[in-house]
C-alpha cells in the first residue's frame, strides 16, 4: 500500500498492509494534517513512521461482524486492555498505549490502518466524511469541558488557528463567554458569534479573563495567557511543541493560577455535536490532495492560506 512516511525525512513510499493481530483492519479514505503531525516532522516525539492520526475509514476486517463495511472514526490512544485505566475503558492515560501516528502505531496517512476494535465510532450516515475527519480535532477541543466547568467564564482563546477555531466554537455552547486572539484577520473572520474576536496586534493584556486557552502553537502564547489571566484563573495548554517552553514559575505561584494540560477527548461528545447540528467543522478545510500528493499537502498546510488540510485516500 502506499503511505506517508517520516523517517528524518518525509516521503512517499510504499510499504506492506499492516497485520491485523486481532484489531479492526480499516481502508482509510479521508485523514487531515493536524499541527501535531508538523512537529512530528520537526522532532517531537522522535515519531518515525506514518504520519496520521485524524482519519475517517471503512471497516474491511474485524472480529466484530457487526462493523464489517461501517464507515468508521477511531480513537487514537490504544491501552494495554489490562490497567486501571484501561479497565475503566479509558486509555488515554494507559502508561504502555500506543499512538495513532504519534508514538508506537503506524499511523493514517496510508492505504490501510489497524486499530483495536473498542476504539472504533460508527459514523452516522447524515455526518459528511469530511467532518468526520474533524472529529478527533473536535474532541480534543471538547476535552477542556470534560476537565473543567467552563459555564460563565470568562475566556481568551489564544490562537486563531484549526484547534482555537474549534475550541471557539465548541466552549459557548458550554456557557463560556470567548474572545479569540489571533494574528491573522481572514482566519478571525471564520471565528461564529457568539465568540467575539480581537487582533494580536492591538490587544493590551489586562488580567481580567478567568480562563486562558493557549491554542497558538507557539510557546509565546503562554505568556500572553499568562498576563491575561486573572489572580487564582486557570490557563489551559493545548498545543504541543517540538520547542521547550520557558516560564517563570514565581508569579504563577504568588497569583496562585492552575496551569492545566490538556489533550485528547471522547469522540462520541463531538460525533453528537456535529449529528445534532450545534456546530459544522468543516468550514475549516481550506485544501484537499491525493495521497500521492502528501509532502506537497504538508507544504501547504505550512502556508499562511491554510487551516485543515484534507488528504483524500480512496
Ligand atoms: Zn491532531
Ligand atoms: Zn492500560
């Protein structure tokens, strides 16, 4: 099959299909380049293998009859099946899981891929594949409303690319009231009411928000959150750098702020968000190519006319 591989280089390759050893095997027809697979390529992780973790697909061989031709969206933590976390059908903190395309999986930018069948979403037939593919980066977005109450607060969400996009239109429909920081006025121009937008440019911290969302990608941001926040306010991290991070912990201690990470979410919140109609994600696709044409889509979706990037596979 043919698939994206990095391996201190991105390349088109060709590679065997994967062995299905008991999961679920899944022709991928539509995955998106998400920010993380970026700085796999610069790094992070030390990732070598195909890239990929946002995927929709058709189920062609699993255990479970019952998914056999369903068009499917994955979760992309596969646990051990043995731990507590695991046990509690969570494992997204399984010390020993596996990443779709992130650490220890091949990943989605390929023909084929394998994952355990417990991970597998059906996709209802009125969600389009392209939204679909939206949905991991969705529930990512959800996740800060699973790990925090977020009714009436005050928000900033630094950021004004795919994830704080998302982020924006996911956190008012949970009762926060949102800004949204962000360079680029095309990009803020995408941001729905009820979040209000401001240029980075013009904006003069005033720690005055209770919630701080950094959503750049860029370590800069977490100071901007930083003097955003109010004392005893929370700032949630959501990107993942290749590049560290350097902070002085002191104020954070004196203004006693909760700095709080924050990475995958369920799928079924966001798959219901989308069927319901409470949002559509894929106003955010600016570009589509062929498989065969990926490293050109990974230069795309470097350039300052890109939001999410859709690979077509089949
Ligand atoms: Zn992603
Ligand atoms: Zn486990």
């Amino acid at each position: 099959m043919k698939a994206l591989v990095f391996d201190g280089e991105l390349r088109l390759t060709d590679i065997p299909i994967p062995e299905r050893n008991g999961e679920a095997l899944i022709r991928v027809t539509h995955a998106g380049i998400c920010n993380t697979d970026i700085e796999l390529v610069k790094g992070y992780m030390g990732f070598n293998g195909v890239l990929g973790h946002e995927f929709v697909g058709r189920v062609e061989a699993a255990e479970n009859a019952a998914l056999i031709g369903k068009r499917v969206v994955g979760e992309i933590n596969a646990g051990c099946g043995k731990c507590e976390k695991c046990g509690a059908k969570d494992p997204r903190h399984c010390e020993i899981r596996t990443v779709l395309g992130i650490a220890g999986r091949q990943g989605a930018f390929a023909e084929y891929l394998t994952l355990p069948e417990s991970n597998l979403l059906i996709v209802p037939d009125t969600v389009s594949d392209e939204a679909a593919v939206l949905i991991e980066p969705l529930a990512a977005a959800c996740r800060i409303t699973e790990q925090l109450d977020v009714n009436g607060l005050a928000t900033l969400i630094i950021g004004d690319g795919k994830l704080a996009q998302l982020i924006a239109r996911v956190l008012p429909l949970s009762g926060a009231r949102c800004d949204l920081l962000g360079k680029h006025a095309w990009k803020r121009d995408r941001v729905p009411l009820p979040c209000k937008t401001m240029a980075l440019d013009d904006y003069e911290p005033s720690r005055s928000y209770d919630l701080a969302v950094e959503a750049s990608g860029s370590p800069e941001g977490f100071a901007t959150a930083r003097r955003s926040v109010r004392p005893q306010g929370t700032i949630v991290l959501k990107s993942t750098y290749a590049s560290k991070l350097h902070l002085n912990a002191a104020p954070i201690v004196v203004d006693e702020v909760t700095v709080l990470g924050s990475r995958c979410g369920r799928f079924e919140q966001a798959l219901s968000l989308v069927e319901d109609r409470k949002l559509d994600p894929t106003d955010l696709i600016t570009h589509r190519f062929a498989l065969e044409q990926g490293v050109e889509a990974f230069v795309a979706s470097r350039g300052s006319d890109a939001m999410k990037v859709i690979l077509e596979i089949a």
